[in-house]
C-alpha cells in the first residue's frame, strides 16, 4: 500500500525540516510549500491526504487557504491541521467554523504531532468512508446524504452513473489501466459539478465504476451533458493506439471466443422529485437501477430520466 501523502506549508524552513523529520520516519510522503499560494498551486497539481498549515504567512494566512480548500468541491473533504502560535478558544473558533480539522500550537512535540495526525486521517476516512482509489465519499457518506436531502423535502436530482463495458475493458488492459479510467471518470464528475452545479453538490462513488451525484433539478442536464461531453472526449486516451484508430478491441470472453467490444461509454440515470415525492432510499434506488437498465440499451454515453431519453452524446 503506497504511503499517504502530507502536504507541510510554512514560511519556516527550519520549522519545515522538522515536521519532515517526525513524519517520513513514521511512513508518511513529505511534500513541501513556503506560503499560502504555493500550497494552493501544489493541492491542485496533487492532492494529499493531508495538510499540516501554519496559520501566519506571507502572501496568504492559514485560514484564507483553507477557506479556498473548503469552497472548493474538488478539494472540501481535504483535512486540514493548523500550525499556531495562538491557543485562544476565540482563535480555535474561528478556525474551526472555516473548516480547520484540528490546532496544534507551537511549540509541540513530536508525539502530539504524529497522534494528531494519525486522528485527523482516521476520523476523516471514518467520517466520508471514502473510497481509496478516488478519495470520493463512499457508501456510509452517499446514504447518509440522500436521506438528510430526501428529509429536507426540496428539490433534488440524483444522477446515478456507470460506466458501459468497464469490465471488458478491465480485462483486457489490466486493473492499473481500470484504475486510471476510474480515476479520471472521477475527476470528470468534479469538474462538471464544480462548472455547472453548485457549491452544495455532492459527489460519491459508490464502488467499481458506479457513482453518484446529487445537485439541483436545475443544473442536472447541464452536469449530465458536460459529463457525457468530457467522459466521450476522454475515454479513447485509456487505449491503445490500434483499439484507439478502430474503436473497438478484441476481446477474448468466458467461452473462448473473440468479440468486439466498442469503447467506453457512459450512462446516466437522472432521479429527480420534480414530478413526484421521493420519500426514501429504497424508492431512489429503484428508480436509478430501472433508468440506468434502460440507458444501457444505447451502444453510446446518454443520459435518461423518467423513461424519456434525453439524448447527449459528443460528436453530435
């Protein structure tokens, strides 16, 4: 299993090295930013799965990058914890209401850091079982989020997502190259929600290539079409060059026998209580499974709802 990896962001360099040598002893990826914007720049190139900040920098405080990070759909779940000279209640509050995980006040040893650590990277998987491969909440978070929104009684539009001929192509290429067509679907997912959906979407993956997405009846068939947009634009980058220019590989099934399996697609079934009460979990899933069977009858990406095909697909 690859070592997590720790983001440590201080004007100190000398504070820096030290936090690094507490931490790569323990098992832990050391990555390092000397301000606010330089932390902001690396988030976005790598994620970690963790950011120890300090609180007072130059360029940018502490707590103004993680309220960028929390504003953030593609970065909110990312647990902070907060280098400071401070330990004021007044200070922790304030911090704490912007989305800081944890205050660790300088000076500290290097028993409280690595148990902070430790903690905050404990109850944050716990908190969005999130998936590892993705880093997206999982089913724990997914369920927990349908039924408060469900509860809430407002309109609501939930896009389950899957991805057509996943396991062909997961055999033929291996999991390393499944893993990167997941992986990307994912960060598709984000970036449509993140252009056009809102700050209060919710993304999750459910397992395997299926996932889900929650936004408002008004922004689902703008999601839905850029996913389709951008996964279609994708999706021949994860083949060779020959399967690429043909569009279809050879594959050999459980009989023993080569077939031609198309690229891949994706499909999308659009719940939403626009029309009708959704009044619980069960009701949703049923609704999704029935529309997701009947998107998979298309050889191409789409989107349906309602038994009414909404068609989408790149290229036109």
């Amino acid at each position: 299993m690859a070592s997590l990896h720790i983001l440590v962001v201080d004007d100190d360099a000398d504070l820096r090295d030290i936090v690094r040598s507490i931490l790569e002893p323990a098992g832990f990826t050391v990555e390092e930013a000397e301000d606010g914007l330089g932390a902001l720049q690396r988030i976005r190139t790598r994620v970690p799965d963790l950011v120890v900040l300090d609180d007072h920098m130059p360029r940018m405080t502490g707590l103004e990058v993680c309220e960028r990070l929390k504003q953030d759909v593609l970065l909110r779940h990312l647990p902070v914890i907060m280098l400071t000279g401070k330990s004021t209640l007044q200070d922790k509050v304030h911090g704490l209401n912007v989305g800081v995980d944890d205050y660790l006040v300088k000076p500290f040893e290097p028993q409280e850091l690595l148990a902070r650590v430790h903690t905050v990277l404990r109850r944050t998987t716990q908190d969005l079982d999130a998936n590892p491969l993705t880093k997206l909440p999982g089913n724990v978070s997914i369920q927990r989020e349908l039924e408060n929104r469900i509860a809430s009684g407002g309109p609501l539009a939930v896009c389950y997502i899957d991805l057509d001929r996943f396991k062909a192509f997961n055999d033929h290429y291996g999991f390393k190259r499944g893993d990167d067509a997941i992986r990307r679907t994912a960060e598709i997912l984000l970036e449509a929600s993140q252009t056009n959906g809102s700050s209060h979407d919710f993304v999750g993956h459910i397992g395997g290539d299926d996932f889900i997405l929650i936004t408002t009846i008004q922004n689902a068939p703008a999601v839905c079409k850029t996913i389709i947009h951008d996964f279609d634009a994708m999706s021949p980058q994860l083949y060779d060059t020959e399967d690429r220019l043909r569009r279809y590989i050879v594959h050999v099934d459980r009989q023993g026998k080569e077939v031609r399996i198309p690229l891949l697609s994706i499909s999308i079934a659009l719940v939403t209580n626009e029309e009708h009460p959704l009044t619980h979990l069960g009701q949703v899933a049923k609704i999704g499974a029935e529309l997701k069977a009947y998107a998979k009858q298309f050889d191409r990406s789409i989107y349906v709802q309602e038994r009414r095909i909404l068609p989408q697909q790149s290229g036109g």
